[in-house]
C-alpha cells in the first residue's frame, strides 16, 4: 500500500467514533469502487474525510440495475 505510514499515523489522530465509522464504512467504499485504480490512497481517503460521504451500496453487489449479469438464465 502507498502512503501506509501516514495512513496509520493520520488514523490514529481521529476521535474514536471517526475510527469506528472508517471500520464500517471501508468495506462499502471498496465494494463501491470495484476498479482499484480508481479508489483514493488510503491517507486521501481520511484527510478528505471521505468516511463520511454516501456510497451506493447497491451499485457492485452483482444485481441486474448494476449491469452484472453473471448467472442469469436470459
């Protein structure tokens, strides 16, 4: 990972329930951005506090309105 160092230490710097919100929100941000090359470094992604931005969580979980359509019988 780029920039882990400043991640950790930029981490550590935030109030405990900033902490608790990047834990739960981290999983949907991933699964948001599917495409890695276009996901924010890590020490980006809390500087800017993106934590605390709305991911649709709908839009990569392989249903029909994301355009995935591995496994349907058409």
């Amino acid at each position: 990972p780029v920039s882990k160092k400043p991640a950790k230490d930029k981490f550590l710097k935030l109030s405990i329930e900033d902490c608790n919100k990047c834990i739960d929100v981290t999983p949907v941000y991933v699964q948001s951005t599917p495409d890695k090359k276009f996901r924010k470094h890590a020490v980006t992604w809390l500087n800017q506090e993106c934590f605390n931005d709305e991911y649709d969580q709908d839009s990569s979980n392989g249903s029909i309105s994301s355009g995935k359509l591995k496994g349907m019988v058409l």
